[in-house]
C-alpha cells in the first residue's frame, strides 16, 4: 500500500514539474516575441528608471522660432527639444562611464564617429568626466517642409565639467560656448546631424541692474528670530499647517518690537525639482501673515539637502528656480539664505564640491531675482569667510559661551568690513534634566541672552536668535536619537511648549528698551 502510494506521489510531482516548465516556456516564448513587436523605450534606452525631467534639466529657451518655410509645430518643437536634451544627457553620461550605449538613439552615424573616438581615448589614458549643461538658449535658423530636418543654433550655453584620472580629480572646468545644430528626424528619433561650435554672439542681453540696497539697509535693523510653529517644528509646510495660529504667532512677535524671522525650506518637502503648487500657495499664505504684522523674511533654501554632485545641479536649479519666481515680488520677502550650515558638509561631501554648488547657485538666484539680497547661513564666524565676495551680506551662527563672542565678530567684521554681518542663530537651552547634568534652567537661558543682547545692542549687530518656542517633539534627523544631543533641543524657545513667557522673553523682547 505505502509503495502504491509513493508511485503515485512521484508520478504526480513529475507531471507537476513537466508542466511547470513547460509553462516557463511559453511565457518566454511569449514575452521574446512581445519584446521583438514593440517599440523602443526611450526612458529604458537610457538606463532611466525615471522621466528625464527627474534626472537633467537644465534651462532652456528659445530666444527664436521665426522660419521662412514651414510654421513650427508645438508638438514637433516639444519632441526636438526632448530628443536634443536627451542628446546632451546621452553625451554626458558617455563620458562618465566611458560607455557608448545609447548615443546611435540621438545621433546619427557620421556623428557617432567623433564620439566613439572620443570615449576611445578616454579610456587609453584612464580619463572620465562629469559634465553637465546648465541653460540652453536655442533659435531656429531652418525647418523643412517635409519635417524631417531642423536646423537651430544654440547661443551661450553654459556648461560645467570635472576632469578625472583613475579616481584622481586633476580638473574642474566652467565655459560658455555656442553651437550650430543640425537635427534629422529618423525612426520617430530627432538625432543630431551636427554639433559644432561657433563663436559666441558679440552683443549678448544686457542683465537687468539689481536693485538691493534698500533690503540691505532693512537687513541692517534686522530683530527677530528663526521660526517654527510650536506644534510642527521642522515641518511648517507640513499637513499642519494652520495660517491662523501662524497669524497668531506672528503677532506675538511683533509685540515683542521684532521685525523679522527666518523660515527654512526642506528640498523634498517642496517637491525636489518638480515644486509643489500647493506648498507654494503655503509660502505665500505664511508671507501674507508676515506682511499683515510688519515681518520681513528670509527664506533660507535647501535645508537638509546635502548632494553637490554635478550631475544634480540643474534638478536643485529647477527647485529654486520655481521658488524664486513663485514670492519674488512679496513685499514680506526680505532675501534668500541659499542653504543652512553647508559648511558642515564638508568633511562627508567635500569642500570644493559645496563651494562651487554654492557659487554657482548664487549666480543663478541672481539671475531670477534682482530685487532680493542673498546670503548663506555659516555655521560659525570663521566660515562665513566663504564665499564671502559672492554673498550681498553675511550671516553666521554662534552657540559657544557669549564672554567669546565679541572677538570672533570683530575679527570676522574687521576681515569684511564692507558688508552688513547678521548673527543669523544663536541661543541657549533651558533644559534641567540629567542629560545636561542638572545645569540649565530658565534663568541660566535668561541669564545668556541678558549678556548676548548686551553686546549685540552695543554693536549694532543685526540678529535672528532661535528660537520662539520650546518643542515636544524633535524629528530624529535634526540632532538623532541619542538623549544627550536631542534632549536640549526641546528648550531653546522663550515661550514654552504651552506657550507661557519664560524670563528670555523678557530679555528678547524689545518693546520697551
């Protein structure tokens, strides 16, 4: 009996098996012959697992569309302007990875040769680059009848690009050159035909002159502090978000005799590149309640963001770029902190790498903003040295002991004595637990400030102390897990968490000194 059924068991798991794999068959069978019927990806083509506008997007426009046969479709005009910036993309990821896959999908054979050459000799002498394109400034010179061909120059494009030898940095490279551009429509591609430089346009665009000054002097009376509402510390723009106790707060700042905050903006929050029209209309909501109570604000970009990578830099342009226009004209606007304590990425992400994101960042603002001063928010006066001919004034942070304060302002004023410098953080914790030994209390806090505001008073010296709040909840990104470093973080506000004046109110509020 147990032999019968051991027979029937092994005829069963045989037949099972059979037809298993014969069902593995026939689905590869299937998915080869779908695969040989369909059309190429061309997102898959570029090893993309993401749309391109998620990748590279660098600024483009075109400056002419004039053509003297056939009027230029939107949609053709779309489809050249994708296939030419996945071109550029291609060509920068080529170079990267010493790789040709992809370039015969947006070129064309003749101008495959030069590229192919190129990678050759890349990869004889152990070469490779990152490259990026950051605006393209397009016009049309010719489009065909039949819609197959387009001729188009491309005037001052700027790119950038580091220089590689094995792991060794030996390069880094910024120019500006112009283009003739000869595209061919073929198997529904737009491939580039040609490629050649040309010289750039004698009579470039006169820039609009900036106007600045009168920020700078408000920048100079500057009182005020850095904000987030009591319930959503670190998330402003969050599901929170509640302009009426946003309003109140703003009241309360503005009857302590302050005229200013700082508000950060977190890079995913917003929606990376792609900014979110909701958390705009959220930042014009708050800037409008700043406006109703005579705040000024500065708006400090980019907080925890920390990739400087080249090959990011025209998603972080987009991202600003949306910002910047969307409340460049609000009257509460006081100017832009391009990004919080960068300096302390030095050491993880490198300090040329930060600098130049930085730097370039900085140019690209003042492209779109001519009205608004800019500056970045040091982690301490001896970085704020950085950059510091680039910025339109300075602003530092400070949390060592307030006997030493002087003399690092006074060394970092007499080395840039020709730009408004704002105390842009600083403050004390009040916290009594034993994770700060039993050392804090409100009055040490109160105890600071007297002696801080003493000296800021005395020099003149703009601040923004932090903050308005003491918090019940701090995200473990800010300070991490550990109870020594997280649990100070919940007492630096002069009102506390139920919103009752702690004495550092008294010593901030300036209404009646």
């Amino acid at each position: 009996m147990a032999k019968q059924l051991n027979k029937t068991l092994y005829r069963t798991v045989l037949i099972v098996t059979f037809l298993a794999i014969n069902g593995l068959i026939i689905y590869g069978i299937g998915a080869a012959w779908a695969f040989m019927n369909t059309g190429a990806d061309k997102t898959s083509m570029l090893h993309l697992e993401v749309p391109m506008d998620d990748v590279y997007k660098p600024g483009l426009e075109w400056t002419d569309l004039d053509n003297p046969g056939r009027p230029m479709e939107e949609q053709a005009l779309e489809e050249i302007t994708n296939d030419y910036m996945n071109a550029w993309h291609v060509r920068n990821i080529a170079f990267k990875k010493n790789d040709r896959y992809g370039i015969e999908d947006f070129y064309t054979d003749s101008a495959r040769v030069r590229l192919y050459d190129n990678i050759d000799l890349n990869i004889k002498n152990n070469h490779w680059y990152k490259r990026t394109t950051l605006n393209h400034n397009p016009a049309l010179d010719f489009y065909t009848a039949d819609g197959t061909m387009v001729v188009f120059k491309d005037y001052n494009v700027e790119e950038y690009q580091e220089t590689y030898e094995g792991e060794t940095l030996i390069l880094k490279e910024k120019d500006t050159t112009s283009y003739q551009v000869m595209m061919l429509l073929e198997d529904g591609f737009w491939r580039i035909r040609h490629l050649k430089e040309i010289p750039n346009p004698i009579d470039t665009p006169k820039k609009e002159k900036r106007n600045i000054q009168a920020k700078l002097d408000k920048i100079k009376r500057q009182r005020g502090l850095n904000y987030y509402p009591k319930d959503s510390p670190w998330d402003t723009f969050g599901k929170r978000f509640n302009d009426t106790i946003i309003d109140k707060d703003f009241q309360i700042i503005h009857d302590m005799g302050l005229n200013s905050i700082r508000v950060f903006i977190q890079y995913e929050d917003f929606g990376k590149n792609r900014v979110h029209a909701k958390k705009l209309e959220l930042l014009k909501k708050l800037l409008d309640k700043a406006a109703n109570n005579d705040l000024d604000v500065l708006i400090t970009l980019f907080d925890f963001y920390g990739d400087y990578d080249i090959s990011n830099w025209t998603l972080t342009h987009r991202h600003a770029e949306a910002i910047v226009n969307a409340v460049k004209d609000h009257p509460a606007l006081l100017g832009w902190d391009i990004k919080n304590e960068p300096d302390l990425d030095f050491g993880s992400r490198g300090k040329e790498n930060v600098i130049q994101w930085l730097n370039q960042m900085i140019l690209e603002i003042r492209n779109w903003d001519t009205k608004n001063p800019i500056t970045i928010g040091w982690s301490n006066p001896e970085a704020a040295m950085n950059l510091s001919e680039e910025v339109d004034f300075i602003s530092f942070h400070y949390y060592k002991k307030p006997k030493h304060f002087i003399a690092s302002y006074n060394i970092l004023s007499n080395l840039i004595p020709h730009k408004p410098i704002v105390l842009q953080e600083y403050g004390d914790s009040s916290y009594d637990g034993m994770w700060s030994g039993f050392l804090g209390s409100d009055e040490k806090q109160a105890a600071y400030y007297k002696e801080m505001q003493g000296y800021l008073k005395k020099k003149n010296i703009p601040f923004l102390f932090w903050t308005l709040y003491d918090f019940e909840k701090v995200p473990s990104s800010v300070a991490g897990s550990l109870p020594w470093k997280t649990k100070k973080q919940h007492f630096f506000g002069c009102l506390d968490s139920l919103g009752n004046k702690k004495p550092s109110y008294y010593e901030l509020s300036i209404e009646n000194k």
